[in-house]
C-alpha cells in the first residue's frame, strides 16, 4: 500500500535513530472464521484452498491475527485501535508501533538477519484511521482516484491500521519501498526467511488481481508463525486463497 517516503539517515543504525511502514479474537457463530490445518498439503503455487482443521480464528474481527483487510473487507469498526500497541525498537525512518506480538518478531526477525550480516530498518508501521484518510486524501488530489486506490488503502481498510503489517527496507536506504527492493540482499533476505517468523509477503508479484495492489516486496504482515508455515509449505501466497475469500481487485464503489 501506500509508499511513505523512506528519507534514511545513512549511517545511524542504531534504535531510534534513522529520520524519516494479543491474543487472537475468538469466532462466534456470526463471525466468518478460517480453520487451521496440521499441515501444509499441496504444492501448487495458488491453490484455491480450502480451510480444513479446528481449532479457528476470525478473519472478521480485526484482533484475530489471520483478520483479513482488502478492498472488499474493510476493518470494523472503521476506525480501530490496537488494544496493545507498543513502540518497536528496530531502526526505523518513522517512529514504529506494532502490536506486541507482531513487535516481538520483528525484534527477532530484525536480530537474525543481522547475525547474516544484513541491517535492516522499519520504514512504516501501525498507522491510524485518521493519518490513513490525510495518505490517501494526499494522493487523490495528487494523482486521482483511480491512481490512488492502486497505490494507497483507503481509510479503514489498510493492513497498517491492524498494527500487524510492517513495511521494511535496507538500512542504507537502497531501493526503500520500490519494486526494486525485491533483488537487494535484504529484499532476498526477506523473501526466503519472513515466514520463519510469522510474516507473510502480503502483495507478491503477479497476483493484483487478487489482492487488488501492486506488487509491494517491503510489505510483510504478520500472521503467526503456525499459518506462516502451512503457507509456506504449501504455496499458496495470499490470505485470499488460502481462505478461499476470492479476489479483491476493487472497491465495491
């Protein structure tokens, strides 16, 4: 979604110092909820999956960490706030909040990349419904309406409002939220050893039609380490197909 400019301070890695992207709800009997496997079956690239095993989590209520945000399945209430947001101390071009969990891998993700000789830093994190509509009111009067639905989540339904979504570049800035990203060391880095953690390249290369934007190699989401891997080992690259939710090209209006 929505590139917010990157502006790394080259040099200063430490936390903070870069200038500038709970507990799972429980389902009910109202609530769409996804079932989660034992394991990963199938080796097709984007299966329609189909969800198999108790126990459940919720793709509606936006403190489950398999909730679903796209352009057809917007956060409700609209305006929502994690109920347990907490700074994330990685370097960073703005300021980081995730929720705990989210958080924790982050640090642990971050830390092990580090260890293979790769520094990393957040570029955009948690960000509220009311800087949401400032983004996209920005870059409708910029580019127009169409432009900006590809590029940026309207209002209530961004990834980034769940506090689960991270947009993460190189530290030195090299190719910072540009498709580019994808062939840095840390984009590869990234690419092959997110699921490990729990995050999942929420918008891959070739599949817009499904999940409604742009191929986006910085934007990872996280959703637990557990439907991390049954993706991972089975292929399936977004939560639409694995849900079988269909695609979310469009805003219905």
């Amino acid at each position: 979604m929505r590139r917010i400019a990157a502006g790394m301070v080259l040099g200063l890695l430490g936390v903070g110092a870069l200038a500038g992207c709970t507990a799972p709800g429980a389902s009910t009997s109202s609530t769409p909820v996804a079932t989660r496997s034992t394991s990963g079956a199938g080796t097709s690239a984007s299966p329609s999956a189909t969800p198999s095993a108790a126990p459940s989590l919720s793709l509606t209520d936006p403190t489950s960490l398999w909730v679903v945000v796209n352009k057809t399945h917007p956060l409700n209430p609209k305006d929502y706030v994690p109920p347990d947001l907490v700074d994330v101390p990685v370097p960073h071009t703005n300021a980081p909040q995730l929720r705990k969990e989210a958080s924790d891998a982050v640090v642990t993700m971050f830390d092990a990349a580090k260890r293979d000789g790769l520094d990393l830093a957040s570029n955009s994190a948690y960000r509220a419904y009311t800087y949401q509509v400032s983004i996209y009111d920005t870059d409708v009067n910029d580019m127009g309406k169409a432009a900006a639905d590809k590029l940026t989540a309207r209002p209530g339904y961004s990834e980034h409002q769940t506090g689960l979504a991270i947009d993460i570049g190189a530290a030195s800035g090299n190719c910072s939220l540009a498709a580019c990203f994808e062939t840095t060391p840390e984009g590869r880095w990234l690419a092959a050893h997110a699921w490990q953690y729990g995050f999942l390249l929420r918008y891959p290369k070739g599949l817009t039609s499904i999940t409604g934007y742009d191929f986006e190699p910085w934007h990872y989401r996280y959703i637990g380490t557990d439907l991390a891997k049954r993706m991972h080992d089975s292929g399936v690259k977004t939560l639409e197909q694995e849900f079988g939710l269909g695609p979310a090209p469009d805003y219905p209006n």
